[in-house]
C-alpha cells in the first residue's frame, strides 16, 4: 500500500508539473500574439499616416545639377498634381548634397513658413519635408540614386484603404536562425520592380530550419545592426503578393537571432506603383509556403 502511495503522489506531482507547464506555454502563446496584434496595430496606423506609401504619387529622380520642379511639362521634375505651379523652383544636386530654391508666390511651405532660397533639403542626415496643399515631399537615397518622395494625404489609394487581412498567427512560423556576418563593407546587386540595379549593403546569411529542413536567408544591412529581409515563398502571387519584406533585430554576439514571418509584410509596391520596391535575392526564394503574416494586398483590390 506503502509503495502504492508514493507511486500515486509520484504521478500526481507529474501531472501537477505538466498542467503548470501548459498553462505557462499557453500564458506565453497568448502574450506572443497579443505582440503579433500590437505589431499589425502599428502597422495598420502607419498605413494610414501621411507618410504612407497609399499617398506616394511619384518618385521624381534627381541629376546632378540644376532639376526645375513644378507641374509644366518642361521640368526635369514634373509634379503630377492639379494646380500646381507650373515653376515652383529649383532643387541643386552636388555630389551627396541637395539644395533648393522656391519662389515665394509658389506656396511651398517648410515647417508652416514660406519656403525661402538656398535651402539645404538633403545632406544624408534627417529628410526635410516641404508642403504645398496636401501635397508633401522630401529628398531620400532609394537603392544609391537621390529621389523626391511625392505624397498627396487626399490621394484616392488612401482613401479607399480598409485595412490588410493577415494569416493566423503560427507560433511555429517564428524560428530561431543563426547568423553568418559577411566581411565588412560588402554588397549584393539588388535590382527593384523596374529594373534598375544598384548594390546594395549585405549584412549576411541567415540559417534556419522549417520542417526539419534547412533553408537559408540573405538579409541587406539596415544600417543600426538589424536586418532587412526581401523573401518570396510557394504562395507569392497567391494568397500573398509576389514577395514580401520581414525585418529581423540584431543578432546576438552568439549569431543567433529570430526569424518571424508572423510579422511578414507587404512591400510599399503593393500600395503604390510608383515604390521602386527591391526584388528578393536569389537566395531568397522560398520554395515552401510560409502562410504567415500579411496577405495580398493590390491596389485592384480596393
């Protein structure tokens, strides 16, 4: 009876253990997927916000030297927006550094101010935004070349915006990888929707199993130590759009890093066709289905 007893206080100390151990593993599942829906809720307000790319109306690419801008057609920088000046003014393109000029009857605001001469608007450091109506735009580096971002707050694309469905959350989908660092400095061509290919900075591999099988991830350099992810999959085209983008933290001095396609996203091209948007590397063509993080998005759905 003795030996009995203690066999039953045995299996019941199991049983204690592995109900504390479900209920901390369900603890754990729904603490992830209230971060997984406080993701998506920033995602969906970012979409949402006047530097969303539903307002992109243009990408106006700048040369070196004197780029008239305005609405007429015989600027080097056309603006594709009713009542626009046909001259605004000018953007300056030396080396690295853009500089700009307005008239003062334009209406080009910067900071709720009239928009004056010998404005400094890019120099690799903070963006500086200018404004005219809802119309807003600012000089970025896209893939090594100088662009004016041209949004419109009114634009149709935002306006008919109802949110992205997303897959259910799959805490399988959410992989531990390790990190192989590529030697400082290097690049990989990355060439976007249209065509153009520029190098790109290469941070490294990333090295995961799905499975049981290994796969393995080429992640681009985003400048603070995290990583930035382009990745095609079986349901590209699909039930996702062609290619989608994931964004990784910094590796562990380890290597070792998670790999989160719950949080997969539509690109910016999705939205607009006007985002140069970076194609997925080679080694980035998933040939399994990763039914995880946004669906389909196109602009043919709204």
């Amino acid at each position: 009876m003795k030996n009995l007893n203690k066999t039953t206080v045995f299996a019941l100390l199991l049983l204690l253990q592995a109900a504390a151990a479900f209920a901390q593993n369900n603890e754990q599942s729904a603490d992830y997927k209230k971060e997984i829906t406080a993701f998506f809720d920033k995602r969906d307000k970012d979409l949402r916000a006047p530097s969303s790319p539903l307002n992109l109306i243009g990408m106006l690419w700048l040369e070196q030297g004197e780029n008239s801008f305005g609405s007429g057609e015989k600027n080097k920088l056309v603006v594709p927006v009713p009542g626009f000046p046909e001259i605004a003014g000018s953007y300056f393109v030396e080396g690295r550094k853009v500089t700009a000029r307005f008239d003062q009857r334009s209406g080009v605001l910067l900071d709720g101010k009239p928009a004056g001469e010998n404005l400094n608007v890019y120099s690799g450091k903070a963006p500086v935004s200018l404004e005219r109506g809802a119309v807003h735009w600012f000089v970025q580096d896209s893939g090594g070349e100088l662009a004016i971002r041209l949004l419109n707050n009114e634009s149709e694309n935002q306006a008919k915006f109802k949110g992205v469905e997303r897959f259910p959350v799959d805490e399988k989908l959410r992989v531990k990888a390790h990190f192989k660092p590529y030697a400082s400095n290097s690049t990989i061509p990355i060439t976007t929707i249209f065509g153009k290919t520029n190098e790109r900075a290469a941070a490294g591999l990333l090295e995961f199993q799905l499975g049981g099988k290994p796969y393995k991830l080429e992640a681009l350099d985003k400048g603070n130590g995290g990583l930035f992810i382009v990745f095609s999959d079986q349901l590209g085209g699909k039930e996702t759009y062609a290619f989608r983008f994931l964004n990784a933290d910094k590796p562990g001095s380890d290597g070792s890093v998670i790999v989160d396609f719950n949080k997969a996203t539509n690109p910016n091209c999705a939205f607009s066709v006007y985002a140069p948007c970076p194609l997925p590397p080679k080694q980035n063509k998933l040939t399994i289905p990763i039914p995880a993080g946004e669906k389909k998005y196109t602009l043919e759905s709204i």
